[in-house]
C-alpha cells in the first residue's frame, strides 16, 4: 500500500495520526504568508526541508514493514546490509589500524547495516511497530534533521565536518536507502546506492566510467551537509511545492470530488460505443491533473470502471490496458504533472506558468488521442455502451454541449474582466471584496447541489444505465471552485506555485468544516453539531491522509538527492553523453532513439517524482549537447519533456511496470499480456516526444497567431488521430498492409510537416553574429534566440554546436540578452560571450565564457510547411473512400 501496510495499536496509531497532523500544518505554516506578517516563525529553506525529510523516514519507519508477511524466500535485501555491515566493520578496523579519523564513522554505520538485517529477514509484525524500527525511526529523524538542529555548528565550519556531522551522515544515508526500499521497493535504493558506490569506486572503474573518486568525508559532505545532494533542488521542491498539491488532492478527495468526477465522466461517455472504457479515460485525465501516482489513479479509478468495461465487453487484459494507459497520461496533464511541473521550473529555469503552457497541447492530444484508440477498440468488437436513464436525442445533446460550452466561455470571460474591473475600483480592498463574493458563488453553488438527489460518494460497479448528465454534473458543482482557485492564483494572480497552493487548500478547508451543515440547511434535516464534527473529522483525516501520500514522494526525492550529487561530484554526465554517441555513431534518430531507451530502463519501478529528477539530471543534458552538435536547435523544455515523457512510460512496461500490474490485479488478467497491451495503447504518447523533437510548435514555440495555434493542434490532432488508426489496424474497417503504410505517410506528414519542406528549403536564415541584439528585441514573449556558437572542448578541439536560448518578456535587445545571463563583447565584426551568469538560461543551454557566437539564425522566408497538410488530406480522404466502400459491401 502507497500509505503503509501497519496497522498497529491505538496508542502507537494516535502517535502517527499526530505526527501526519503536525506535518502537514508545518507545511501549511511554512508556505503562508502568515510568519512573515507577523514576523514569528519564519523557518529558513534548508531548515524546513530537514524538517520536511525528518517528518517524512519518521513515518516511513512506522508504518511501512521491513519485510511483509507475503514476501517469499529470503530476503534479498537480508544478506545485502549482512555484507555491508561486514565491510564497513572491515573498513572500520584498517582505518583503526592507519589511525584515521572516521574509524568510528564505518563502525557505527556497519552495526547500523547489521541491524537493519535482520528486521529484512523476518516476517514483520503488521499490528505492531517492533523496537528496532522505533529505534531506526528515531535515528534517522534525527540524522534528517541534523542541518536543522546543528545549522549554527556548520556554518561556522563549511567545508570541515567533525566526526559527529559524518556519523549523523553515514547513518542518515544508510537509513535512508532502507527507507526507500520500504516505501517505494528495491528499485530506488539499488541505483542510489550504485551511484552512491560509485562515488568512491571511480579509481577502479574502466576508462570510460573512471574519475578520481571521493574521499568519506568529502561525499558526506556533499550528500549530506550541503544542498547539493540529498537536501538538493528536488527536496526543496518536495517541502515549497509538492506537499501543498499532494495534500490539496487528498482534501479535494475527502470532500467526494474524486467520486464526483468519475460519476459525472460516466454520465456524459457511458452511453457511447466502449462508453465506461471512455469515461476512465476522462476521469483518469480529471484525477492525474491533482494526483501525483500512476498507481493511485489505476487503483482509485480502475476499481469502478475496469469492471464496467469488462461487462460492455472488453477482455480483462484490454481493460486493465485502457485503465493503465489512461492513468499513466494523468502523469502528463498539467498543471501537476506527477510533481514534476515544479522541478521542471528549477532545471529549466522559466515560470511554472511557461511550462504549463508547453506541456497542454500534447498532453490533451495524448488523451484525445486514446479515447480514438477506445472506440477504435468498440468498433472492431461491436461493443455498446450502456442505456440512458433517459434516451435523448443526438440533436438535443449537440444543442445542450454548444450551449454549456458558450455558456463557460461568456462566464470565464465575464469572472476575467470582472474580477479585474473590481480590482481596479476596490484598490486595496479587492482581497476582501473577491473572497466574499467567492464565498456568495460557494453558497450558490451548494444550494445547486442540494436542489438534486444525494448521488452517494462512490459509482456502483454494479451499475445498468447511465445516470442523467445534468443533474449529476449538479450534483457536485462547488467541487470546481477549489480547482478554479488554484488556476486563478496560477495563471492570472501569477503568485507562486506554493502560495496558489496554499489559497487552494484554505479554500478546500473553508468546504469540508462547511459543506455538510450547509447540506444539513438546504435540505431541511436536523443534526448541525453531528454534521459539523463529521466534516472536522474529514478536514483531520485529509490533513493526514496527505501528509501520508508524501512518505513516498519525500524520499524519493531526498534519494533521488543522491544520484544529483553524484553526478555534480563525478561528471557522469558527460560520460552519458560520450556513451550516447558512441553508441549512436552521430546519428540523430539513433540517439533519441537510444536516451528513450535509457530513460525507460532507468524509470523502471520508480514514482514519477524521483524518476524525472534522475532522468532530467543524466539524459536531458546529454539530448541538448548531442542535438547541438548534430546542428539541431533542441529547446531546453523540449529535451526535459522527452525524458519525462519516457521515463513515465516505465510505468507501462514491461516486466516492471507497476501500474500495469496494479491493474491487472484490479481486472484479474495477466500483468504481462496487459502491460504489453497497455504499452500498444501508448505508442500515440511515445511518438509525441518525437514529434516536439522536431516540430516544438506542438510546445507552441514559435507560435505567434490565433491561426498558427489553430493550424498546429488541428494538425497535430489529426495526425496523432490517423497514427491511431495505422497501429491500431482499424481506421472505418480493418486497414489492409499497404493502407496502413500511407496512413503512417499521412500521420507523418501532419505531425511535423516541416519534414518534406526542410528537404526543400532551409529553414533558417544566417545572420551575421553583430545582428544578435536586434534580433533579440524583435523575439516576441517567451520567444528564443537561435545561435551558432564556436569553442573548444577540453582537448583543444574545435566545437562548433547550435543552441536556443529562451529570452523572456519583451524589452530591448542588450537588455533581454542580460536577463537571460549573456554578456556579450563586440569588435569589428566578432562577437565574443564574455560572461554567462550562474544559473542562468544561458548557462542552461550550455553557453560557457570566452566562446565566439558565429551566427545568428531567424526563420527563412519560404512557403509555409502546412501547404503539405493539402496532399496529406486527400490521401487520407481517398483511403476514407475506399474503405466506405468495402464497409458498404459488406453490409
């Protein structure tokens, strides 16, 4: 289980119901305004995240096993901290003999190593937290927060850590690695504890791997007493960010949103040919945009609509496939995106409102996309849908859609301009003015909710006919408010991930203490106190309910720590990219082809949070570097979108991936069979990365029109829709070889149709490198600049690489090109980098002092790509036409 498998008694239980509590409103202080106005605890970065960890292997600790009674065999992990323990007791005694200092050090983490073997060994009492897991728990608490208790001490020796900082570093690492392992499996641990290996072994690695390796206490160090590895970006990023949105789901989730959007889903698609297959398409896309596992939402979801689909027809395997698929995709729609929207805004260095602008379109075409792939899969097995509770009529429903869709657009218009009129009127008091009238639009909206049948908090499985859509989309109206909250602060206030989070989360509080007395009132029933305790007691369990979603997150991301510091310690980076293209021999293709890969096999078994950390610290750098050197302009947050897109496919496939065996054991089929099939479903969500590689209008860079943007969804929505068809077999009948051939041509053509014009004419046009601050200031918002840059790599070898630097918000040339960190030096016709800021978009993108920017590329002046999507069409309508036919003589 995501939350802990113990159950242990009430004493020990109160003590982690309170412990959760205290967790998730210190994450509510830290994130609130409220220390800074009243200039009382305002807890330093590093201090909340040692707080955060401390929090996170407490609980870990108490309520995950170390072994559960299922396990079979011994145990692995048993005879790993056995021999680990041996040679650190081993290191320890050469170290005693050649009088070294951390002697005591390996001492204590072997006995810590042999303890920790022997709970791995035995079967683990579930009722019951045995004593070394209180003492281990307690341990690692305090080597968690060891940067808080001690920051003073280290501060006044950076650099020079004492005996007592490497002992409560040892143990911290060592117990952390076995914290990992209970949460979230083997999977984590075993590749940060290579890496951790790694960091010491590197004298004795082949060539190609070596490097002078660390010594202890400098790896404690690093790892552990500085921010550059475990208390690193991505465990910032936990305790700023993540907590807040983890916590703000299981709140939206205890006041009956999560059965609100499968129940309305349902009633809008369960009619329709493979209907309750659609519908958990849409609720897994409705439940990923706040969930942050794969895993929760197959099994949240999955346990209502896998055995509606098997009813329909569908076999348990595709079921089970169309669920996992489903689900995985919730991990790409913003604005969460498993977490990993927040640590893209820190490794890629734009707003968080950029990256969920980049990431939407091939998200929702992703979703698009597979519901195609579903009524695909009802046509070729003749499947129905279940019967209305009312039958309606097409034109009746095409009618009610244009009119509630117009219907939202005139709404979010007028809540735009109006909130924004009152702004300008109310001044200072606008705060004030729009809470109450958010407060008067709750009131209405649950007024709405009560004027129709309580529908229950769950779907019956066992269901026959699909629910009316208006009234069951009424049933739950003031659900939407928290989510329009969090946008509203996102998008339009542009406050800061954490603050939108926390307005979200107080407004999500003000329902649950709220909801059911007013329900109480509307109804006309009596029992106000019983309903008031009642939702106190769902605001206590949400508030714990979260804080228990973060045990895994929270390690995996202080874990994840490790393997970033390695490669800031060790350079491995550079050796990816070296190995990468060997292995590809320069060939662009081969080298995507070959990261994706690298991506899906170091994704493998791993949650979505620590699975981007480590496949955005090792591959996207090398994608930027080798695209670079092939002449292709790779944008950042493309090269970190591939790697994320690939290393979420891990959860897919085969033979390790958790979320198909999660819904194979909802649906009862063969994990193998239905991850195969799942990873089928998905090849619409692997080609995509491929696509923006080469077509970034898809991120909608570069798009800079109404009729541009409608062009490319259009198109790529099209082209994604027809690749379906081709690898489905199944387009108006089952395709014949040669049509599914063309159809393949026609996806192709759509997707990226610069493909057929590059072979015509180039698309950039060179510019001489003196043009660079003119060209710079013409860029529109969130534009880029493309530039060719010359140097020298550390043989002395000439390196000529192409890059795109993201420049920001409109402003003069110099003045853009500096607040991107680019500082430039020009004599006669050369212009030279003479600086480039730390952290900075140009350090980034790779730019480094002293190199020579040799060209400045705009886009060419040719015929526009899209003329393509002309033959394309035709092909496809010929094919259209053609299987008509055989359709109709088949009838």
């Amino acid at each position: 289980m995501e939350t802990g498998a113990r159950r242990p008694g009430s004493a020990t239980r109160t003590l982690i119901y309170l412990t959760a509590l205290a967790w998730s409103l210190f994450q509510l202080w830290i994130v609130s305004p409220l220390p800074y106005a009243l200039a009382l605890g305002v807890i330093p970065e590093t201090h909340a995240r040692s707080i955060h960890l401390a929090f996170a292997v407490f609980l870990a600790f108490l309520l995950f096993p170390a072994r559960l009674p299922s396990a079979r065999g011994p145990h692995i992990a048993a005879g790993f901290y056995g021999l680990l323990g041996a040679g650190l007791w081993l290191l320890a005694w050469q170290q005693h003999q050649a009088d070294q200092p951390w002697a005591t050090a390996y001492l204590l983490m072997g006995a810590a190593a042999l303890a920790l073997a022997w709970p791995a060994w035995r079967v683990a009492p579930l009722e019951r937290v045995p004593l070394v897991d209180w003492l281990l728990a307690l341990t690692a608490a305090f080597a968690a927060g060891y940067l808080f208790l001690f920051h003073q001490e280290l501060a006044q020796r950076p650099g020079r850590p004492e005996l007592p900082d490497m002992i409560a570093a040892g143990l911290g690492l060592l117990l952390l690695l076995e914290a990992t392992r209970r949460v979230l499996g083997p999977a984590l641990m075993v590749i940060a504890g290579v890496f951790l290996i790694y960091t010491f072994a590197g004298p004795w690695m082949p060539d190609l791997l070596a490097h002078r390796g660390a010594s202890f206490g400098r790896a404690m160090s690093q790892q552990w007493l500085s921010n550059e590895g475990v208390f690193g970006i991505a465990l910032g990023v936990s305790t700023s960010f993540v907590f807040l949105f983890v916590l703000f789901g299981a709140l939206l989730e205890k006041a009956g949103a999560g059965g609100y959007f499968i129940r309305v889903a349902f009633s809008l698609l369960g009619h329709m040919r493979g209907g309750p297959a659609k519908a958990a398409v849409v609720a897994s896309g409705l439940t990923g945009v706040v969930s942050g596992s794969s895993i929760a939402n197959v099994v949240t979801t999955g346990t209502f609509t896998v055995p509606l689909m098997k009813r329909t027809g569908l076999t348990a395997s595709k079921a089970g496939a169309v669920e996992v698929a489903s689900s995985v995709n919730g991990q790409l729609m913003p604005p969460v995106m498993g977490a990993a929207a927040f640590l893209m805004v820190e490794y890629v260095g734009i707003s968080y409102v950029e990256v969920i602008r980049h990431a939407f379109l091939p998200a929702l075409i992703a979703y698009i996309a597979l519901l195609y792939i579903v009524h695909l899969e009802a046509l070729k097995a003749g499947l129905q849908g279940l019967p209305r509770h009312r039958p309606g009529r097409l034109s009746r429903s095409v009618i009610g859609l244009g009119l509630s869709v117009s219907g939202l657009l005139v709404l979010a218009g007028l809540v735009y301009f109006g909130l924004g009129w009152i702004k300008d009127v109310a001044g200072d008091h606008s705060f004030w003015v729009i809470g109450a009238l958010v407060g008067v639009t709750y009131l209405l909206l649950l007024w709405l909710t009560c004027q129709v049948p309580d529908a229950g908090s769950e779907l019956d499985p066992e269901i026959t006919e699909v629910p009316d859509p208006g009234p069951t989309i009424q049933g739950g109206l003031h659900f939407l408010l928290p989510v329009v909250v969090l946008v509203w602060a996102l998008v339009v206030e542009r406050l800061s991930p954490g603050l939108s989070a926390f307005w979200a989360v107080l407004f999500l509080v003000g329902i649950l203490l709220t909801q059911r007395p007013l329900v109480v009132f509307f109804r006309g029933l009596g029992g106000y106190g019983p309903a008031f305790l009642r939702g106190l007691r769902e605001l206590g369990d949400g508030l714990v309910q979260g804080a228990r979603n973060m045990i895994g997150i929270g390690v995996a991301t202080a874990a994840a720590g490790i393997i970033v510091g390695t490669v800031a310690m060790t350079g491995i980076g550079l050796v990816m990219t070296d190995l990468v293209e060997l292995l590809s021999g320069g060939n662009l293709m081969l080298m995507l082809l070959l990261t994706a890969v690298i991506c899906l096999v170091l994704g493998l078994g791993l949650p979505t949070t620590a699975n981007y950390i480590i496949v955005a610290t090792l591959m996207a750098p090398v994608i930027v570097d080798l695209g670079a050197q092939n002449q292709l302009l790779i944008p950042l947050i493309a090269a970190h979108l591939f790697v994320f897109y690939f290393g979420i496919m891990a959860d897919v496939t085969p033979p390790v991936g958790l979320a198909s065996f999660a819904a194979a054991a909802v649906a009862r089929a063969d994990p193998i069979r239905t991850g195969l099939q799942a990873f089928w479903y998905s090849l619409r969500t692997v080609t995509l990365p491929f696509v923006f590689m080469f077509n970034t209008q898809l991120l909608l860079i570069g798009v800079d029109s109404l009729w541009q943007l409608a062009l490319t969804f259009f198109g790529s929505l099209a082209g994604i829709l027809v690749f379906a068809a081709a690898t489905q077999h199944f387009f108006l009948v089952r395709n014949r070889l040669w049509e599914t051939a063309v159809l393949l041509l026609v996806a192709l053509t759509l997707l990226v149709p610069g493909f057929w014009m590059d072979r015509l004419h180039d698309p950039l046009q060179a510019l001489p490198p003196t043009e660079i601050e003119a060209v710079a200031g013409d860029r529109p918002t969130g534009g880029h600049l493309r530039l060719e840059v010359s140097g020298y790599d550390l043989d002395g070898q000439e390196v000529v690489r192409r890059v795109m630097l993201p420049l920001g918000d409109p402003a003069p040339g110099r003045e853009r090109l500096t607040a991107a960190g680019l500082g430039l030096t020009t004599f006669n016709d050369q212009v030279n980098i003479s600086f480039v800021r730390f952290a900075s978009a140009a350090e980034r993108v790779g730019l480094e002092g002293g190199a020579q920017i040799t060209a400045v590329f705009v886009p060419a002046d040719r015929p526009a790509s899209e003329w393509f999507f002309l033959p394309a069409l035709l092909a496809l309508g010929a094919i259209a036409w053609l299987q008509r036919r055989r359709r109709a003589l088949r009838i």
